[in-house]
C-alpha cells in the first residue's frame, strides 16, 4: 500500500503531467469520515492492482489537506496501519477539472452516489459507483452501480476483493477494510478478515478506539473545533451548528473564546453559532449541553426563546449562569435530542422569522445577510485566511457594526 500511495504522490505532486496520462479517480464523499477514506484507498489499490496498464489509479479524499486534522479517527486509524497521511492526496491538490477538460479524468465514487451540485458538472465521466447509502442515481449502462444498504461500504469493497483478488491482501489493507462492521453482511466479510489475519484487533475494541479517536479534540484550536462537525442553515440568517465533543463549561472557560467566535463568524459569514456538546457520564450516558452565540442580542433572544418552546421535539432547555455576555447557555434536558434533531427545529424558526421578519414583540435589529457559505469551501478565498492573531472582541464588534450600518444605509 506504501509503494502504491507513493507512486501516485510522485505522479501527481512531482510529475503532473506524465505524457498526458489518465486518471482514474477514486472518491469518496465530502464527510470524508473512516469508511470513505478506507474505501478511497483500498478500492483505489484494487483498480490499481487488478486494471488495465496506462492509466493512473489515484484515490482522492474529498477534503482539503489542511481539514483532515479535523478528522481525529481518521488520523489515529492510519497511525494505527503505519501509513503516513504525507502519502494522501486531497481534493486541493488534484485539478479534477481541468483533467476532464482535457479528456483525461475518469471518476469511481465510493461511499456515496451521487455527486453534490458543486461537481455535477464531473457527472458525464463517473463510470462506476460503490456505495450503501439510499440509492438516489438514475441507472446507466455505462456506469455500474453496486449500492447495497449494509453498515459499512468498505464491507461491499471486501467483497469485491475476496471475489476478484484476494491475494492483494496483507494485514495493513485487511485493518482498513476492518473498521466499523455493523449487519449480519458486515460481520460475514469481517469474519472473513479475522479468519485469514488473525492478528487483527478485536472487532469491539477497535470499533472503541476509533470512537475515543474522533472525540479527541484536545489538539484543535477553537476555529478547528467549530468545523470538525459542524452544519448550516441559511434564510434571513445565516446560522452555523456545532457539534463540541467537550463539556460546555470547559468550552466556555477557553482564553480569548469571544473574540475567536466574533472571528470565526466575521470569516465565514455567520450570524449566529449554536453550540450543541456532548459529553458522557461515568455510565456511559450522553450528556447534551447547547450554547447561543451572537453579538445581537435579538437574534440570540428570539432563537433562545423559540428552542425553549420548541416541542416537536422538546429539547427539555434549563438555562445555565454563562461567563459569556454574549453566550446563552442550556443544560438539554432530552438528551437523545441530537443535531439531527435541531436542524429542522431551526430550519422551521428561519421560515417563521422570513414570513414577516420579526419574531414574537422582540425589538428586531439590523440582521446580517451574508451570502450562504458552501460548507464544502470554508476556508477557500476568505481575506482572514491567516486568522486573527491580532484583533480584539471590541475591535470585532465594532467591525460589526459597522456593517450594519453600511447595510442599513
């Protein structure tokens, strides 16, 4: 694996244009999250090892480089296989349109099918697809599709290397495809894996070190903990949800943490963060807080107010004292309330503030109207780009303000 991830970084970091070779591009989704990873690589090695000669097998994380820190499990897995991340390559760094500008790209999707909008102009050369997510691509005979709805997609790439070339696996390849086996299918291929490398960890205890691994945010700074897991909403507001694998109050105590949120929304044009964290108890129990953050204090009051009433569901809110002027914070009651649960309750809050621009008897201020941020680009072209060492929580509030005024007028 070594050699074969070496020699697609020489031919696309040393030597771009070898002759104008092809390439054949293995991608996962913009998650980019452990199964889409092992999925890239391993299905990207197969291709490589099974294909036919003159064209480039490169396998591609959906990501830029500079976000796979954000992927903590992602890291600890490939620690644990002896791969070095030096040998990935990431979306940033391979031109995907230009190559198909010059006829010379062909794309396998794994671990999603379809492509998002901002590459649906790639469709035209994806010529095979490897998933186990909601089959939503329109059948083609020029592109076969195997979506199967089992656990984990490196479960259907084992399948296809114990069917078509099992003598490509060794014991690194097998703990990649290893990682994360949930439905009977899943079970039957990683069997399958412990019967031929016995030395593979126990299923249990790796799947518990991966979990441990992408809690880990103890080497992130506060810009990188906010986009780990982190989704938005767009309407008359542009609003940012945060998942924190870290109790509230530690957040909350961080140095200098108003000033990093005021930057953080000032960058990526944000009008309001909600900080949803999870913690767990000496049971193992889930322990859900959630923070409001906004420099206006009629944002922060009417989103505060419509998630205490909310009831579809009851998010069950016991405000809590905040060292933060800016920050209302929650103890949440319902702790099986997850983010997944609190987009629609916010979706549904932005529809009911653009139906007539107020909400409840709140005096209402200037709003932000940010142009929505595509989550798949945050930190490209931002003038911020190198953070904000030197600017202040008063220096920031004034910059908003000011901003409103220029859109008030």
């Amino acid at each position: 694996m070594e050699e074969f991830l070496s020699s697609c970084c020489g031919a696309v970091k040393v030597n771009p244009d070898p002759a104008g070779s092809g390439f054949h591009v293995v991608l996962g989704n913009e998650a980019c999250d452990v199964d889409s990873m092992v999925c890239a690589l391993t299905y990207a090695y197969f291709l490589s090892k099974t294909g036919c000669s003159g064209t480039l097998v490169v396998p591609l994380l959906n990501i830029r480089q500079s976000n796979l820190l954000l992927r903590s499990d992602n890291v600890y897995l490939l620690r644990q296989v002896g791969l070095s991340p030096d040998l990935l390559l990431f979306r940033d760094q391979l031109d995907l349109r230009e190559l198909h500008r010059d006829g010379r790209l062909r794309l396998t999707l794994v671990d999603h099918n379809v492509l998002p909008s901002s590459d649906s102009d790639l469709e035209g050369v994806v010529v095979e697809v490897i998933d186990h997510h909601l089959l939503e691509r329109d059948s083609s005979t020029s592109c076969p599709v195997t979506v199967e709805t089992v656990g984990s997609c490196a479960t259907l790439v084992t399948e296809r290397i114990i069917q078509k070339a099992p003598e490509i696996l060794d014991q690194q390849v097998a703990q990649l495809l290893y990682a994360g086996k949930v439905t009977p299918k899943d079970s039957q291929f990683a069997a399958a894996l412990e019967s031929r490398f016995p030395a593979l960890p126990p299923r249990g205890a790796l799947f518990q070190t991966l979990q441990n691994a992408k809690f880990d945010v103890s080497g992130l700074n506060t810009e990188q903990m906010l986009l780990k897991d982190m989704k938005a909403v767009s309407g008359s507001l542009n609003v940012a949800v945060s998942v924190l694998y870290i109790t509230l109050e530690d957040f909350l105590q961080r140095a200098g943490l108003e000033a990093e949120l005021s930057g953080f929304c000032l960058k990526f044009g944000f009008d309001l963060l909600l900080l949803m964290t999870i913690s767990f108890s000496e049971s193992r129990e889930p322990i859900r807080e959630l923070a409001v953050f906004s420099h206006s204090a009629a944002c922060r009051q009417q989103v505060s107010h419509y998630l205490e009433q909310a009831r579809d569901p009851a998010l069950n809110l016991c405000p809590i004292s905040s060292p933060r002027p800016h920050v209302t914070a929650y103890q949440q009651g319902n702790s099986l309330a997850s983010r997944k649960k609190l987009l629609p309750l916010v979706k549904d809050f932005l529809k009911e503030r653009d139906g007539d621009g107020r909400l409840g008897d709140m005096e209402e201020e200037e709003e932000s109207r940010f142009p929505p941020t595509p989550m798949n680009s945050l930190v490209e072209g931002c003038p911020l780009d190198g953070g904000l060492p030197h600017i202040s929580a008063l220096d920031l509030e004034e910059k908003f303000s000011k901003m409103a005024d220029r859109r008030g007028n």
